[in-house]
C-alpha cells in the first residue's frame, strides 16, 4: 500500500504543538548541545520557527504534521535547519520528500550551496544526507556534529 501525504506550509497554530513535540522527543535527544528538559530551549523553538521557514508533511492539509523540516535561506545558501519524521510514519521516503522540496525552495530563492549539520551518532541521518548528495565537509568537536555540504545547479 502506498502512503499517501502532502508537502504544505506550517500553519503555526495548529501545527507548532505536534512541531515542536517532534523536536522534543525526536530531534533533542540525539543533540549534544539540547537538553529537551531545558525549558528556556523549549520557549525559543516557536521564534525559532518564525525566523525561517517550515514545510510539513500530513495527509490532508487540515490533518497533523507527520514530519517536518525547517530552514532558512541566507544570502545564496540554503540551511537547512531542523528534519524529524514521526516514528510511526517512517520508511516511507518523507524524509526525502521534504528534503528535496526544500531544495527546491531554495533554487527558487537562487541558493547555490545547501549546508546542514548533522549530530555525530545520527548515523541514519549522515547516511541519509549522503545518499542525497551531500558531502561532509568537516566535524566540529565543540558541538560534535558534521557540517555537510551540496552544490545547488540551477
């Protein structure tokens, strides 16, 4: 059977709650400089989300957030910020549903470089970033993540 599930817009009152529950228990736990505890974190994720833009994926467009990804376009570079697929929901190819939607933002906004930074011991999300054309290009040990890299072509 075939998952069925539209890219759209976040809709921050409806979808922030499910958002930023993602981040929580999907994203914080694997971060080395997150604790999804630290309640100064959590009150700064919705101007987070405001600073940049946010796609999600749901099976209708008035339907929860299965997955998200957050990023931000700064000057010709498109950063990625933040991908989380609800548990239940992966294996279904959403994650790179929404990776190459945004790519597709940010060609639209002339971007000729996506960056992202992966955590070190995410290695599904390294491999992941790998098969999608993007190269690590160094490791930081003060956050202890990999910078990845790929080239944007018009």
């Amino acid at each position: 059977m075939i998952a069925i599930a539209l890219i759209r817009p976040r809709r921050p009152r409806t979808d922030d709650a499910e958002i930023i529950r993602l981040i929580r228990t999907e994203l914080m736990p694997l971060s080395h400089t997150a604790n999804p505890n630290d309640a100064k974190t959590i009150r700064e994720l919705p101007k987070r989300l405001r600073q940049g833009v946010t796609f999600v994926i749901s099976r209708k467009k008035t339907s929860m957030p299965l997955g998200f990804l957050h990023l931000y376009v700064i000057g010709d570079i498109l950063q990625y910020d933040m991908l989380a697929i609800h548990p239940d929901h992966r294996g279904k190819h959403w994650g790179r549903l929404l990776m190459a939607h945004g790519e597709a933002y940010g060609r639209s906004k002339n971007c000729t470089l996506a960056r992202l930074f992966v955590d070190k011991g995410n290695d599904k999300a390294h491999f992941l970033y790998q098969r999608l054309g993007f190269t690590t290009v160094r490791y930081y040990d003060f956050i202890r993540c990999y910078e990845m890299t790929k080239t944007l072509a018009p």
